[in-house]
C-alpha cells in the first residue's frame, strides 16, 4: 500500500509545470514565457509570464470536470486555497491563478510552490476531501450522491456516504465508485484483469476495494444510472465499460489530517496510478516477448551446420590433392 501511494501522489501533479514554475517562483528565473502542457487524463495548463511583468506568473487550468467540479466543492477550493491569486482565465481554460513572485517572502515561496504544481488535486479532490472530513467529524449523512465525469472518455467517480445494513440510522462511511473505461482492447482486458486482483487482494489496514462487471453496477449507484443514464463526460450514456471498482473508506482511515490528505490525493490518483500499471504490465511483456525472441535466434544460429571441410591428401609421387568428404 505504501509504495502505491507514492505512485499515486506522483500522478496528481504535472512534472513540466513543477520544473517551469520553480524556476520562476524559487529560483527567481525571470523572462518571458507562454508554456503549455497536457495530461492524459485530459487535463491543460499554461503557464504565461508576460514581458512587461516579468515576476508575474499566470497558471490556466483546463478540467474537463470544471462544470460539475465547481458545484461540488472546486469553486470553494479554489477560493479559499488561493485567496487573493484567483484571476480570469484564458478563453479554453476554467480557472487561473496570478502570482507575483517578488511580493512573495523567500521563506514562503517552496510552500507556494507546493501549492501551485497541486492544483489539480486540489480541486479535484474538493468532493472527497469534503466527503472524508465529515466521516472524520462523525457527521457524515445520507445526501446526494456526487457524480464527477472528469474523462472525457466516459469514466466517471461517484462519491457517497454509506452506512452498515444494521445499523440504517449510522453513516460511518464514505463509498467511492469509479467507472473504468479504456479505448484499446487490450488495455481493457489488462484492466479488468488488474481490477479483479485490486478486490481479491486484501492489505491489512487499507479501505477495502470491491469490483463490479459493466452490466451490474454497485448497488450505491445502481438507480442512479438506471433512472438518469449518466454515467460520464457531459451527462453521456456510455455504451459500456470495463467495470466499477468501489473503494470503501471507514473514519480510522481518515481520523487524522495526514491520513485525510493522503487519502484524497489516492482518490484523486487512482486512475492514472491504474493507467501507469497497465502500460507498465504491457512494456514487461513486450520486453519478455523480444527477449525470448532473441534467445531463439541465437539457439537456431548455433544449430546452422558447418560445411564440411576437405580432408588434404598425397598421392605416392608427393602431390597433394583435397577429397571432400
């Protein structure tokens, strides 16, 4: 589970924006710039310095999710996280966050820094983040269920409290269920199979994780789809997906800041951590394949014959002559 969430954590930020804003916001790089980068999983940034402001640095972001993203808790996140930073964003971007860097204290800017490359994750992970700390206040009920498309594949992340069959009146959890989707075939056959393992594997302490087939989705989402057919990007009807996988996190999960902020940024990762494992399970074969190849090759050079050689002779007289065999 530990190295998993460092695969995980690594995933919520984009490295290129990490390298481009600490040279501007650390390092005190000051020039001209207008940097833009994409993420797989469809999120945009740009990263704009303008000539005439030089320590000014503007980052746009582009969540496919922004629209239902802001109503579940992003807008807020963007707030509050970075009061007094929000501006316009660029015409194709949701939000954007300005930054003067030389009206920022040394000491305070690796923190700034630190915030600026998460902020993705952090809004994002608004609805889990406000989901997990009701759990960890105890006051955790029964509300809408909180239905995030953020690919725009299809692949969706509901986000629900959850309570014990027994005890109806008790919500002592929080249900996270995502749609998994892939466009290749094969990738969609690895990812079945790696889900499949995710809920017959069990670590001690970790949420326990559950997979459902395409065609029975989780109980905690089953009218939901039923009645209103969203199951991703835009409100559109997927034709079908690999499967739901349904992590459950109880209040010893998340009954401490540290253990609530690692698990949002696990939620938040999860689906690129799954993406990075399948392309990794593909290269290891591809590697074994050429290996093993290459082994043939050499055994079927070593079996090649020899031509044979002829064998010198001499006649009575001391001539010499060649008799093959």
């Amino acid at each position: 589970m530990s190295s998993a969430a460092v695969n995980m954590r690594l995933d919520t930020h984009n490295m290129i924006m990490e390298e481009a804003l600490g040279a501007r916001v650390v390092e005190g790089v000051r020039e001209a710039t207008e940097l833009s980068v994409g993420d797989f999983d469809g999120c945009r940034f740009k990263l704009v310095c303008a000539p005439e402001a030089l320590s000014v640095v503007t980052m746009h972001v582009d969540l496919p999710c922004w629209r239902e993203l802001s109503s579940l808790g992003g807008q807020a996140a963007l707030d509050e996280i970075f009061a007094g930073h929000v501006a316009a964003p660029d015409p194709g971007y949701k939000v954007a966050v300005r930054v003067d860097c030389d009206a920022v204290a040394a000491a305070d800017r690796p923190a700034l820094l630190a915030k600026l490359i998460d902020i993705k994750r952090h809004l994002v992970g608004a609805p889990f983040a406000d989901a997990f700390a009701k759990l960890a206040a105890g006051t955790a009920t029964k509300g809408p269920v909180a239905a995030l498309p953020w690919r725009e594949g299809g692949e969706a992340v509901y986000v629900m409290a959850g309570n014990d069959p027994a005890k109806p009146a008790s919500y002592d959890r929080v249900a996270v269920v995502y749609a998994i989707d892939f466009p290749e075939e094969t990738d969609r056959a690895m990812g079945r199979v790696l889900l499949q393992q995710f809920a017959e594997t069990r670590v001690p302490g970790a949420p326990p994780v559950t997979f459902s087939e395409a065609k029975a989705p989780p109980l905690e989402i089953r009218d939901l789809v039923a009645t209103s057919g969203f199951l991703g990007f835009g409100g559109k009807k997927l034709p079908s997906v690999v499967g739901y996988v349904t992590l459950t996190v109880f209040k010893r999960h998340v009954d401490t800041p540290e253990k609530l902020a690692d698990r949002v940024g696990l939620c938040v990762g999860f689906r690129n951590y799954l993406h990075y494992h399948i392309k990794a399970a593909k290269t290891n074969q591809h590697m074994r394949m050429r290996r093993k190849v290459y082994s043939w090759l050499q055994i079927l050079n070593r079996a090649v014959p020899k031509p044979a050689a002829g064998r010198e002779m001499k006649t009575a007289t001391g001539r010499s002559f060649f008799r093959k065999k």
